[in-house]
C-alpha cells in the first residue's frame, strides 16, 4: 500500500514537470523567431488541446453530453463563434430530459 507520503511525492513530481513544460516554453520562444507559420502553429494549438480534451472525454459519455456536444459542434460550424456554441450546448445539456 502507498504512504501519505508516495502521494505527496507524486503530486511535487507532477507540479515540477508542469512548471517545466510552462518555463521551456518561454525560454524556447524567446529564441524562436516568430514568422507566420510559428504563429499559425500556437494558434492552432489552443484548438486542438481544446478538440483533444472533448474527444477523449466522449469516449466515456452519456447520450446528455454526446447531444450537448454534437449541438455545439453544428453551430460553431455554422456560426463560427465558440461562444455561441457554448451556450448552445450549455442550453441543450439543461433542457435535456432527464429521464432519457
């Protein structure tokens, strides 16, 4: 069985590679000169952490959140506004019957 202390240790572990990943990424843009395919590339990236995080969490969803989602997939793709997507699936997720 794992000590108070093995967790203690585990969440310092995780902390200090948070913080590296968040230093090196400054560092290393600080020498990086910022053409227009670098900037393309942070901007995209935002995106797709965003899309990452969704995808994974459907794997394990129930029909509420896939609807919810799929609502707000349909108007982004048609509005092109994350916000209004948003609330989209917001107000979709909450006038979802729950006995569904």
């Amino acid at each position: 069985m794992l000590s108070d202390w093995s967790y203690i240790l585990a969440v310092a572990l995780l902390g200090l590679v948070a913080l590296g990943t968040r230093l090196s990424g400054a560092v290393l843009m600080a020498w990086v000169t910022p053409t227009p395919r670098v900037e393309k590339f942070l901007q995209g990236m935002s995106v797709s952490v965003i899309a990452a995080l969704v995808a994974s969490s459907l794997v394990a969803a129930d029909l509420k959140t896939i609807v919810a989602t799929g609502s707000a997939i349909v108007v982004a793709a048609g509005s092109r506004s994350v916000i209004w997507a948003m609330v989209a699936g917001i107000i979709v997720a909450a006038a979802y019957p729950q006995f569904i």
